[in-house]
C-alpha cells in the first residue's frame, strides 16, 4: 500500500494546503477550513481505495469536515484503508498568517489507527535518541534531566514546545523552573510533534494537553520517524466521558504509545506546509501557479522524502523557476 498510494496522498496534501493558501491571512478561520476540506474531499475522491475516515475533523468547533465514518476513494473494489486528516491543521495559524499551519493525512490498513473520540489527550512528544527515557507521570524536572543526558546537552539547551493555554500555567511555571526554555504555540501541535522527532530541527519535546485526533496523527507521523509519544485521554466535561464510553474505551486513565494510537503495520503519513514553520516551507504563488513544501513518509519501507513541487497552469509561454 504505502508505495503506491504515498504519491496519491502527497497529490491530496499538496492540494489541500494550496487550497487553504488561498485564504491565508484574511482572519477568517472557518473560510480556511472550508476550503481545505472541501478540496481534500474532492482529491481524496480520485484515490484507488475504498478508504473511511476514522478520524475526522472539526466537530467541536462545527467546522466543515470529513466527518467520521464517511466513505472516501474510488469505490468497493479497491484496498480497504482507515483515513485520519486534518485539512488545516492550525486554522487561526493560517488565518493569521502564522507560522506552522499544515495540511495533514495519515493512512493505514482497517485497524490500524486508534478511533480516538474528539476530546483531549495529554502529551508527551520526544525524538529517537529520547525513547524509553521519559514517563507521561514523572516529574517534569525529571524528564528534562533525562532528555538532556541522552541528548548529552544540558537542560538549558533544550526547546520545549507547549500549547500557550490557561491549563499549562503550572506546566509552564515547572519547565522554566528546570531551565529549559519554552516555545509558546497559540496552535497546532502536530507540526512540533514531528520536528521533535527529526534531529536538527530545533524542538526537543512537546509537553501538554491538545486534542485527542492530533494525537493518532501524530502518533502515525513518529512511527514513521522513530520517535516516541506517551499520551492518556483528558475528560474536562461529562459529554466526554460518554464520547469515551460510545468508542468503546473503558479504562480512561490509560497511558497510550505511538503504537497503541498507530497500531498499523502499513502507513503513510503526509502533510504539506500552509505557512512556513520549522520544517516546512508555506505555499508560494507566482504568475504561473504555486510552489509546495510537503513531508510524505512510510513505515515500510521506512522512507521520509521532503518534496518541493512546482504547480504550473498550463499556459503557451509557462515557464519553471528555479529559487
């Protein structure tokens, strides 16, 4: 699946995030979302798969989805593929013209991604060389410690990424308290999920409460890039204890991996940049159409290309820029 359907998927992001560029920096954050969705809709349509989507998006906030459960690709006789997306992850990102706003999907054969009802998870995101040194419930101070030792820096070296919301006072008092500094994302934490994941790019742990769906989105993207998550489902309301209950989960203080929230053997994860961030560059308009900066990576074989793609409208005297 993952060869010949990465491509596929990459065509889909690439679209999406083009799609949503259109409206970058307007303020209008439900027009974003429109547009990326309903462009994603339509191009994952064209997919040889009989694809469901397991994750959907914007059911809290009642923004336009592809909504959980529903039949995408080309139809009955294709492979059978559990979809998660997120046609614009970081819709404020993008209406404001803020930096990390990606278009995102990830694929695996039926089973293969958690069905995570859309309520929150708390997180704890580090890369490779960090795995199996960190605990969801250890001290902040302490995973700090044991993240710089493997990383063979000190703690006032390492970049913690942190949702910048009311919740995190305390988290953000003890992280600065051990030292290590913090980059605050009003947000949109897949983005820094996967840079913590991939050396060089800046961000050394992600730290917090975010949603649950950017969650097994995130988790589908470290199993690609070896990295390690550990998370556990937050009920701050009673409705979301029964979501909970409706997706069969009957232990809610359980503390889920990456592979217990991307179980799947075959996966594709890909996402393409709105606005510039830490990986990714942000769609480029010029006269002749767009340029992309776009991720697309497989579980096996293990394969991470970063793609920049002209997008040209066909005109007699098209030209291919080179910058």
């Amino acid at each position: 699946m993952e060869r010949e359907l990465s491509l596929e998927f990459l065509r889909v992001v690439e679209q999406a995030a083009i799609a949503a560029a259109h409206t970058m920096g307007y303020g209008d954050r439900h027009a974003a979302d429109k547009a990326a969705a309903e462009c994603m809709r339509r191009e994952l349509g064209e997919v040889p798969i009989h694809g469901r989507i397991v994750i959907g998006e914007g059911e809290r906030d009642k923004a336009p989805m592809l909504y959980i459960g529903e039949q995408v690709g080309r139809g009955d006789s294709y492979p059978r593929v559990d979809i998660a997306v997120d046609p614009l992850e970081g819709t404020n990102l993008c209406a404001t013209g803020a930096p990390n706003a990606l278009a995102v999907i990830a694929a695996s054969e039926e089973g293969g991604l958690l069905h995570s009802p859309d309520i929150y998870m708390e997180k704890l995101v580090v890369g490779p060389s960090c795995k199996a040194a960190v605990e969801l419930d250890a001290p902040v101070k302490d995973n700090l410690k044991a993240i710089a030792k493997r990383l063979e820096r000190d703690v006032e070296d390492l970049v913690v990424v942190v949702l910048d919301r009311p919740r995190h006072e305390q988290l953000i008092k003890d992280i600065r308290a051990a030292g290590a500094r913090i980059r605050l994302i009003s947000d949109g934490d897949v983005a820094p999920a996967i840079a913590a994941a991939v050396i060089g790019a800046g961000v050394h742990a992600v730290m917090g409460v975010g949603g649950a769906p950017e969650g097994v989105l995130a988790a589908a993207a470290l199993r690609c890039l070896n990295g390690e998550m550990q998370a556990r489902l937050v009920a701050f309301q009673p409705e979301h204890e029964e979501r909970m209950r409706k997706m069969g989960i009957r232990d809610p203080k359980r503390i889920y991996t990456e592979r217990d929230l991307a179980p799947g053997k075959r996966i594709v994860f890909a996402c393409a940049g709105v606005t510039s961030g830490d990986l990714l560059r942000g769609v480029r308009f010029f006269g002749e159409g767009a340029r992309t900066h776009s991720l697309v990576m497989t579980l096996d074989p293990y394969t991470v290309r970063f793609v920049d793609a002209v997008h040209l409208e066909w005109r007699a005297d098209v030209k291919v820029r080179f910058s």
